[in-house]
C-alpha cells in the first residue's frame, strides 16, 4: 500500500484523569483509537470469539494499559474499558479517510501494545497545546461517538488551513510508524466483490448504510 494513499484525519486530541471512572461497555468505533498511558492502568476487554478483519486483535481476552506504552484499537473493534483507580492518559482518534485507495488495517495487521518513546509525549502534549478545540467534550462515548458529531469532527479537520493539515498528518504518521514498525503484512486474497463494497462504505460514510444495499452490490 502506497504511504501516498494514506489519508489521516485527527478526530479529537486531549489529555483525560481519571479515577475508576473509565468504565465503558460495547464501545465500537468508525475510527482507530491511539492512546499514551502516563499514570496508573485500565484494562480493555475484548468480546470472545469474534472473526473478522481485525480478527488477531481477538487472540487476546484482555490486555493492561500502562505507562511507558502506546495502545492502537483499530476502527469497529468492539471492546469494553474497566478503571478501578487512577489512570491518566493521552487520547487521538484518527480516522482514515474514505479517498484512500484502501484502508491501511486491510493490508497490515498492526499489534495492539508497542513501547513508547519520549517523543511520544511531547508530540501529544503538542497537539493538546495546538489544537485544544478538539479535545473530547466528555470522557464517556455516547457523548461524541455518533454520526454527527463524527461528521462534524471530520469538517472541521478539512476546514483547517493546508499547513495545519500537513503538520498534523505528519505526527499521525510518526505515531503510526511506531505500531508500523512491528506490522505484518496481511495474507488475503483479493476479492472484487468486497472491493466493490469497500469502496462504497468509504464513499458513503457519512450515511446510513443497511446490509441489503451491500449484499447488492456484492451480488450475494
């Protein structure tokens, strides 16, 4: 996959404290979700014996997030978080935009936990500091996780000027080159069907689409 097609939007960006009140169930999102742990732990819970495209995430029941480590959920991976004391961490959601030839999780399997670096902080700490009007406006998902305010955060990243724009893609693509370094490139075979269906999710992204219209336009 050409690094040229890759086409990142940052959704939100912000520093978040909590203390045994990061408890979400079922959360899934249309976008991947980058966190940098810098005290305490959380625990994020994966649904048991699900298949799919993000299938490896599911190896694991569960994993601890600690400081020193950055942390990728990739887009739709239903998972749960469990706080029982402190935990304060960075946040970025990022969204791979529909004009991208492919989505980059259809071609690397990327892993969920890698070490962080310095850097890593200050970046973050960067884009907090740049960029606050994108923070989240409430730690729990069902505040911002819907299709307005989606449609709204990814406005409002294309109605920045071009610098902005090109600034923040570049961190995005060092925080991914750090979960890149250890990918493994996918084994599939290419099927124009779900090309074809792939391709008009990514179109219609900001609509409502129903399983009857895909399975059209798949032919099945």
């Amino acid at each position: 996959m050409p690094i040229e097609s890759l086409n990142l939007l940052m959704l939100n960006v912000g520093y978040a404290e909590h203390n045994a009140d990061w408890n979400w169930k079922g959360v899934s999102s249309p976008f991947t979700r980058i966190y940098f742990v810098t005290e305490g732990e959380a625990r994020i819970k994966f649904p048991a014996n699900i298949e799919g495209a993000n299938a490896p995430i599911y190896t694991k029941e569960s994993m601890t997030l600690t400081p020193g480590h950055l942390y990728m959920i990739p887009a739709h991976v239903m998972h749960d978080c469990e706080c029982t004391g402190n935990f304060c961490h960075y946040y970025l959601h990022v969204y791979e935009g529909y004009k991208s030839e492919s989505n980059v999780f259809d071609v690397y399997e990327f892993p969920t936990e890698v070490d962080a670096v310095e850097d890593d902080r200050f970046i973050l700490q960067r884009l907090c500091q740049l960029y606050p009007e994108t923070s989240l406006p409430a730690s729990d998902p069902r505040a911002y996780d819907n299709n307005t305010k989606f449609t709204d955060y990814v406005h409002r990243f294309n109605d920045m000027e071009l610098y902005q724009r090109m600034h923040i893609r570049g961190i995005l693509l060092v925080l991914f080159s750090r979960f890149m370094h250890h990918a493994t490139p996918r084994i599939w075979t290419k099927d124009e069907r779900m090309t074809r269906v792939l391709n008009y999710i990514h179109a219609n992204i900001y609509n409502d689409i129903d399983i009857e219209t895909l399975a059209d336009i798949a032919c099945i």
